[in-house]
C-alpha cells in the first residue's frame, strides 16, 4: 500500500542531521569518541613489555660486571638504573614497585669469567605479580645469559686455537612476518576500527529512536502517512555517514599519527567496514525496539560492549578460550570483522581469505536487518 | 448526509483486558464532536482506533470513507491529529518542525511553502517560527502543534485533550481558533475534560469503561435525563453506569459528608 516517498523520506532525513547538529553530545560522541579512544588504546593497551625498571647489585664491579650491565641495557627490555647495596635495599625496590627486576652480580664475577672453565653465576629477581611482564623479563634475561654465554666459550676454545669449535652447530633462524617488530600497536589500532564503530553508531542508533519514543514525538509521527521504511531508512542513513566520518578519522588517526599503515586494500576494507555497519546499525535497532529509554538503551548497549571486548579476541586469543567462550564470542559480529580487519591490515589479504569472515558478516547483517526491520515495523504500527 | 466517522461495534483488547468494547455512532460532516469520560475510560484507545493507528479487535469503522482496517494511509492522509501530550520536536524551531511535517504529508515545493505561510499565519506564528520550540509556554506549544495538524488542509481534525494543562486565555484562543474551522467546514473530534469545552460542541459521546453510554447534542442528552448542566449529567452517569466504581464511592461519601 502506497509507494516510497522521496519527499517524506527526505523530511525525516533533513530533521535528523538538524537533530545530531543540534545535540552536542551526539556530535561529541561521533568525532570526538573515536579519536579519544584510539589514543587512549592506542598508548594504554600497549602489551609491549620494555624498559622494565631495574635494579643492580653489582658486588664485583669490574669491567666484566659493567660489560654485563651494558648489554642489559642493550637488550632494551631491562633498565639498569638504580644501584644498590645488598638484599635489603633490593626487596626495599621490588616492594614499593620502583623497580620490576633485580640483578645481583656476586663478587666473583669478573675472577670467574676469566678463569679458564670457570662459571660466573648471576641471579635475577623478578617481580611475578604481572606473568605477562615476569615472562618478558625472563625470556629476556634468558637469551641474554644464552648469548654472553656463546660469546665467552667461542672467546675461551679459539683461545686454545680450536677454530672448529666456535661455528654453532645448530642456528635457528626466525623471521617475524606481518608485524616484524612485534608491535601490539599495529595489532591493536585496526582491530579499533571494529570496536570504537561498534561502541558509537550502537550507541548513537539507539539513541536517536528511543528518545523519539521517550519524548512522545513518536505518537505524532505514526498518525502520518509516512511509511516504516521511509522513516526507518532516514533515521539510519545519518548514522551510516556518520558511521563513514569515524571510519575515515580512524584510519587517518591509525596511519598519519601512529603509522599503521594497512597492508591490504582499503577500498576493500572500506566496504567490508559497510557490511560491518549494517550489523551494527541493526543491533541498535533492537536495542531501541527493546529499551523505552535513553538509560535502558545506554545500559543495553553497554551489555553488548563489555563482551565483545572480552571474547572477540580484540584483547584476548580466541584459540585458548574454553570452547563454551568460544562459540558465545562467535555470536558477536565483531569477533569476525576483527578477522577481517586485521588480515587486510597487517596480512594484506583478499577475499580468497576472507571470505568465509565476510559470508558470516553478510549472514549477520541480513538476518539482524531483517529482524530489527520487523520489530521496528510492529513497534509503529 | 455525509458522514466524516461511521463506526460499528468497535472492540479494542489488549491481552485480557477489554479497552473499548462495542462502540458505534455516526458523525456528520463539518460538525463538532466531543468526548467526554474520566481518565482511563477508553477515548484515546477509540481515537487512536479512528486514526487508523490501532487495529480494532472486532467492528468495523470508516473514517471520510476510508476503511480504518484496509485503508488507514488513506485516512492518516486525511486526518490532522494533535495528541494530549505534546508531541513536537523540542530541539527543532518551529519552521523546522513544520518542514517536517510538510515533507511527511508528502507536500513539497511551492505548495508547501503556501501551506506553510498560510498555517503561520492563521495561527499567528509569525513572530515565532525561527523559536526554538522548547523556549516556548505551554500554550504556543499547542499552538505550533496544531499548525503542524493543519499544514496538510485536513478534511478531518483530532484532537485528544488538546487544552490539557493549558491556560485559560490560551484555552480561549484555542478553542475560537476550532470553533473557525469547524466554520470552514472541518469536521472536528475533540476529546476533553472541560464540560465547558464540552457543551459548545455539536456532539457529545460519553464515554465510560470502554462504552459509549450516551450520544448526542448537548441539549438533547440534558433533556433526556433531566439534568440542569452537563457536570451533573457527567456525574449522574458515572453513578448509574458503576456503583462500584471507587470514584463513585468516593462522591457519595463525599455527599453525604
């Protein structure tokens, strides 16, 4: 009955870019959110364990000790600063905090380095409360002793002129594809792109429809001709630019100011983002089909973001997870853009890899759409 | 005679509970109906029916000929509809919300910038329509409301407790400004509490429990039950209808007290 209006959509259209124009909150919301929180992310979420301070009880305090703290400082994971005097003034550094490693040096260090077969022992204390820092300090630590070690025995064998002995005869060579420094930077910003999309155009969906139902604006606007289509596409078409507008700031944000560079095609990851949106945009329409006000739509969108932080693998691997978290992550579409968006970033991969990713998205987007569509429908009517 | 609402055993239910149950009558064309019954009795439920925004359960209804259950595009493209609660966009102007409200009547171009300046003016908006509509008294609010029901020349206006919490010189100017219309040759339907209101209406239903227990002129329903004005009438029915009624017990307590 009746066909599409341009004119009644275009009314609706006009009326909610007035609305976001003139709601200050919502216009902070979408540009100024983004850039916050991919700064905030961007330097806070930083699983980069380095520069751990760290404290020296150098008891030998001959060119071999210093040599050793030298390359400590070299390995840029430990920073020798702070020197000490004895286990005391030690636990003092790693109780309060000041420092997260200890190394005591005996003093017979340097004797026992250059005496020929001898063995110079070096203990580390390490402050365990966080295993992700402990576990770096160690391994750090380790290859270190591992290295100086090497370097000791090849010295002391070509000392006794035994040339054949100081090739290694293993080498393992290790190369670090698609993020070679290793940089959680580079792994965190694209997946950004998923979450803070997800966190604002939710938020800002549900918001612009809730408040027409908690201001009682709706009750006037079913008694007009206009139709559940024309008004539900002109309330979401804002949205979806807005939704661009972040998009573009993110990635601008990611390759100008922190030099993630996407690896893949950004046209492609452009319009798989617009796949993404769709979802979203229908998530937040049933959340305002669901919520009769502002605070409950807020507090439901909120029920949404908590875990798809958790269990879309944006901080946390979703191979470990327990099997029940697993599948309960593979309910948020995040979990597979975030697949998506960091295979065309840091991968620079196509669809001949993403496409199982892109046809779940697509499922989503059009069972969500659809569902919200009806329920927005029903609710009108 | 020409018939602007002709409704048969209306039912409206919601679930278990029964809101309008059976109401039928007739309204001619280009007069003035009221509606009058206490909160909760059934009136927005019948108008909302009316307005072709709810489906009614049982009966049927047609609204300027237009069958509310097939054709409430038809109808909703006809009616103006002004809801007791206001129901504006506070953070638009009033230009703006009229905008809106043209687009949605699908009236665009010079036509609508000739309803736009017609309704602006009639309503003596003028000096208000670059105001942003939640600087405005309760009053103009109605006021802008009201422009909004009339941009699109309805041929039918509902208004649902339109003077609701409104002052009395506004409540004056309002209802002069109907009154006009209905002159024009508008039909109107106009629910409300004020037996004032009430008794400069052509027709007056009330309504009670989801019935229409009595339709009328206001001098025929007096007459009819012997009543000197229309609040003893109001009050009469209400005892009649429902003994049980706890704001019936409540008023013979308060009588004999």
């Amino acid at each position: 009955m009746g066909r599409f209006s341009w004119v009644r959509f275009l009314a609706v259209l006009r009326k909610e870019f007035l609305h976001i124009r003139r709601d200050r909150a919502s216009l902070i919301m979408a540009i100024a959110m983004p850039i916050g929180m991919l700064l905030l992310f961007g330097y806070a979420v930083n699983t980069d364990v380095d520069h751990l301070s760290t404290v020296v009880w150098d008891q030998s305090q001959t060119a071999d000790s210093r040599e050793f703290i030298t390359s400590i400082r070299n390995t840029q994971y430990l920073d020798p600063d702070a020197f000490v005097q004895g286990y005391l003034q030690i636990e003092g550094y790693l109780d309060s905090g000041k420092a997260r490693v200890a190394v005591i040096i005996p003093p017979d260090f340097g004797k026992e380095l250059q005496r020929d077969n001898g063995q110079a022992d070096v203990q580390i204390l390490v402050d365990g409360s966080d295993p992700t820092i402990a576990r770096a300090a160690m391994s750090a630590v380790q290859m270190l002793g591992l290295n100086k070690s090497l370097e000791v025995q090849g010295v002391r064998l070509a000392a006794k002129g035994a040339t054949a002995g100081t090739n290694m005869p293993l080498n393992i060579e290790t190369r670090v594809w698609y993020n070679p420094d290793m940089k959680s930077m580079v792994f965190n910003i694209p997946a950004l792109i998923g979450l803070i999309l997800q966190n604002v155009i939710a938020m800002l969906t549900s918001f612009s429809i809730v408040r027409e139902k908690e201001r009682g604006t709706m009750e006037q606007v079913v008694v007009t001709p206009i139709r559940s289509l024309e008004l539900l596409l002109g309330k979401l078409l804002p949205f979806v630019f807005i939704g661009f507008v972040s998009l573009t700031l993110i990635l601008a944000t990611g390759i100008f100011w922190f030099g993630v560079m996407p690896a893949g095609s950004i046209p492609l990851l452009v319009l798989l983002s617009t796949i993404f949106l769709f979802t979203i945009l229908a998530i937040g329409l049933l959340i305002s089909s669901i919520a009769r006000t502002q605070l409950q739509a807020m507090q439901m969108t909120f029920i949404l973001i908590l875990p798809s932080i958790l269990l879309s693998g944006f901080i946390f691997p979703r191979e470990t997870m327990p099997i029940f978290l697993k599948i309960l992550g593979g309910l948020f579409p995040l979990t597979y853009f975030l697949e998506i968006v960091r295979g065309i970033f840091l991968k620079g991969v196509g669809m001949e890899y993403l496409w199982q990713d892109t046809l779940i998205l697509c499922g989503f987007a059009i069972i969500l759409v659809g569902i919200a569509a009806k329920k927005f429908k029903k609710n009108l009517d | 005679m020409n018939l602007a609402i002709d409704c048969q055993g209306l039912v409206k239910r919601f679930g278990t509970y029964t809101a309008v149950q059976g109401v039928s009558f007739q309204l001619p064309a280009g007069a003035i109906m009221g509606f009058v019954g206490p909160n909760g009795a059934g009136k927005t439920t019948l108008i909302r029916m009316l307005c072709g925004v709810l489906v009614p359960t049982e009966g049927r209804a047609t609204v300027l000929g237009y069958d509310v259950l097939t054709q409430p595009e038809e109808i909703k493209q006809r009616i103006g509809y002004m809801s007791q609660k206001f129901s504006l966009y506070d953070d638009l102007t009033v230009r703006e919300n009229l905008d809106f409200y043209a687009g949605v009547y699908s009236l665009h171009g010079k036509m609508a910038q000739e309803q736009k300046t017609r309704v602006i003016e009639r309503i003596g908006l003028v000096e208000r329509t670059s105001q942003l509509v939640s600087s405005l008294s309760g009053g103009w609010k109605q006021r802008v409301a009201l422009a909004c029901a009339l941009l699109h020349s309805p041929q039918l206006l509902i208004l649902d407790e339109p003077t609701a919490g409104v002052d009395p010189v506004s409540r004056r100017i309002f209802l002069d400004l109907i009154h006009q219309l209905a002159k024009e040759g508008m039909t109107i339907l106009v629910s409300t509490h004020y037996m004032d209101e009430a008794a400069t209406c052509d027709y007056l239903g009330f309504v009670f429990y989801g019935y229409l227990i009595a339709f009328g002129s206001p001098d025929e329903m007096k007459e009819k039950e012997a009543k000197e004005n229309l609040d003893d009438l109001f009050i009469y029915y209400v005892e009649n209808e429902a003994a049980d009624d706890p704001r019936n017990l409540a008023l013979k307590k308060g009588g004999r007290g």
